[in-house]
C-alpha cells in the first residue's frame, strides 16, 4: 500500500500540463496565486513576474504584456479550453520580451 502512496506522488508531482498557482489557475486576486492575478482576464489567470523565459515553468514564456507575465504555451485553441476549462481562451501568437513569437493561451 505504501509503494502505491509513493506512485500516485510522484506522478501528481511531475504533471506539467494545465494550470496551476503559478500560471493559468483562476483566480479573483493575487493571493489566490503564487504571484499575480490577471483579474480582467476571463475567470481571472494566475501568472508570474517575469524578465525571460526563464522565470517561467517549462511550459510557459514569458511575454512582454502586463510588464511582463508567464503565459501557458499553445499549439492550438482547443489545448487551451483542455488546460483552461474556459472557451473565453484561444491560442494566439504574442512576442516575449526578446520580440521573439510564441503561441499562447489568451483572452478571445
């Protein structure tokens, strides 16, 4: 019984996908989030200040809006509704602070 404790763990502990406290949970302010609340965002959206890229979890970039903010990485608009749960989202293309373009999850 302990061995199946141990496993539901650690995969709980490296799922990656979907939201959480950090970026793309909802949210009504910032102390529902490990940083910030983007309250004008559908349901609110937790995010985290960032610089670079590398403030940001691994699938997340850092976009040059908001002063800068972690926004969760897209292939296409229905990955966002699977993370988000919302059909406010779509996924759409926005610079990172390096005006580099990533695919991201945003407000419709």
């Amino acid at each position: 019984m302990r061995g199946l404790w141990i496993a539901i763990f650690f995969i709980g502990s490296t799922a990656c996908d979907g939201p959480s406290r950090s970026v793309g949970a909802p949210c009504f302010d910032d102390l529902d989030c490990a940083d910030r609340c983007l309250d004008d965002w559908p349901g609110g959206f937790c995010t985290l200040r960032c610089g670079d890229n590398r403030d940001c979890p691994g699938d997340a970039v850092c976009i040059d809006s908001h002063g800068g903010v972690c926004m969760l990485r897209c292939h296409d608009s229905a990955e966002c509704k699977d993370f988000l749960g919302d059909n406010d989202y779509r996924c759409n293309d926005r610079r990172d602070v390096h005006r580099d373009r990533w695919d991201v999850c945003v407000p419709d």
